[in-house]
C-alpha cells in the first residue's frame, strides 16, 4: 500500500508549496484538491503541478470540488455548473497523469426535500460525470458520506451499488472513507461487502460525530480496519484525511509515523 495525504491539510498555504511539505514528510502520494488548485490566492496551474510531482516523485489522486458544489441541487443552475465544475476536476486528473479522481454525491438540501426528485437529479448528473471520466480514460471513485447526516442519500454500500444500478454503469469504483461510516464494524462491513471494488482510502479517526480527527484521536479499531483491508487484497492508496489544529510539517510527519505504526500492528 501507499501513503498519501490531502493538500487541504495545508489549505492556507500555496498548493505548490503543500506538495513540498507532504514530499518532504515522507508520503507516497498526494491527493490534489480541485477548490485548492483552482483557489484565487494559493492554486496553481496543471504545469506547475506536474512540475512540482515530477521533481517530488510523487504519485497523485485528485479530488472533486466540494465548496459550495452539489451534483444533486433542485436548482438547475446550480446542479449544471456543480457537474461541469467535477468534469473539470476529472480533466485535471487527466492532465497529471493522476492514479484515480475521488467523487462525491449530491446531497439534498434539506431532509424535507422529496426522495424521488432528489435520486433523479443524483442518477442523472453522476451519470454525466461517470461518462465523462470514461471517455477521458479516468479512473473514477465514488465516496461514501457521512451516516450521521439525512441530507446524504449515499452512505454506505447498498447506497452506492443502488447508484451504480441505476446509472447503469460497468465501472463500479469506490473510495472508502472510513470515518464517515462512523464506528469500526460500520466499516468493517463495508469492507467485506465492497471489498473488489474499493480503489482508494481516506483514514482518519471519528468519536461521537466528530470525523476527520488525528489518528488515535477517536473510537475507530484503526489497527483492525488496515488489517481488514489488507486481508481483503486493498494494494491502493491510504491517504490521510485528518484535520490537525495548526498544522505544520512535524505534526504530518509525526501522524504518518502512527499511521504506518497501526498498519504494522505496532499500535
């Protein structure tokens, strides 16, 4: 397995400058996010970028953009300029050679919203998207969001073969996020259910709906999910999704030493 991490780990810094730091703490791989690169004051072009991983030997995931985008808007504008914004991001991913695009869902925007005219809007704009990526020749990987929300249709993986079915879709690729999932046996059986389709990872830790947290920082069998992985044949990317206060290079270095610490059994 290989060890990445997201630039949004070092969001307020120039994304070039990001992709500095996780080379110089060790990482394998960087998960590039579409809203950092594309942002006014720290983004960069997709020059630059190949540049910088080419100099690093990095690998790298993309991963759609998030701030303010929803696949599945009741408003049309809205729903149109969120599906050709996620194009775009697969395009980047095309660009850098990356190894996969990470996808997120739509969601409602509120748990009012009607069931049947959300999925629709949900069915037809990933149905775009996934086109779209098959047609660049880009490895597209579904997220599973967070449980202890109603607003989000896609949760776990009866969700998202549901999704697939109904975009009739072959291609049925998945980036497990196991802190949305919520506690371990959660997780667990996601593995177990989803096993040949996971292409990506995001690791991090959870403890009574808080996600993202460091590490050890929550309730999550961290030890157990990686040896579940592992047993399971997972030979993709675990990249680190943890929000770390004031973040700085030491603090990533010290958190990937723990996450290769949980993966070896030392933990």
């Amino acid at each position: 397995m290989l060890w990445g991490v997201t630039t949004m780990a070092f969001f307020h810094r120039p994304i070039v400058e990001a992709v500095e730091i996780i080379a110089a703490c060790g990482f394998d791989c960087v998960e590039i996010w579409a809203d950092h690169v594309w942002d006014e004051q720290n983004g960069a072009s997709p020059a630059e970028l190949t540049a910088a991983l080419t100099q690093h030997r990095l690998q790298s995931t993309v991963h759609c953009p998030i701030l303010d985008v929803n696949i599945a808007s009741p408003n049309r504008g809205i729903r149109e300029e969120s599906v050709r914004q996620v194009c775009l991001s697969i395009d980047l991913a095309r660009e850098l050679g990356s190894r996969l695009v990470v996808l997120h869902p739509g969601h409602k925007y509120s748990r009012l919203e009607a069931d049947e005219a959300h999925w629709r809007y949900q069915v037809e704009s990933l149905t775009k998207i996934l086109s779209h990526a098959q047609e660049q020749g880009v490895l597209s990987a579904v997220e599973n969001m967070d449980r202890h929300k109603e607003v989000y249709s896609v949760q776990v993986w009866a969700d998202l073969e549901r999704l697939f079915t109904h975009c009739g879709t072959p291609e049925r690729w998945v980036t497990l996020d196991v802190t949305h999932l919520g506690h371990t046996q959660a997780v667990l059986d996601f593995i177990e259910q989803a096993a040949a389709h996971i292409a990506h990872v995001h690791l991090s830790d959870c403890a009574d709906g808080r996600l993202h947290l460091g590490l050890g920082q929550g309730s999550l069998d961290l030890q157990g999910i990686l040896s579940a992985l592992r047993a399971a044949g997972y030979q993709g990317v675990l990249s680190l999704e943890c929000f770390i206060p004031n973040n700085t290079p030491e603090r990533l270095r010290a958190e990937l030493v723990r996450a290769k610490a949980y993966l070896s059994g030392k933990n």
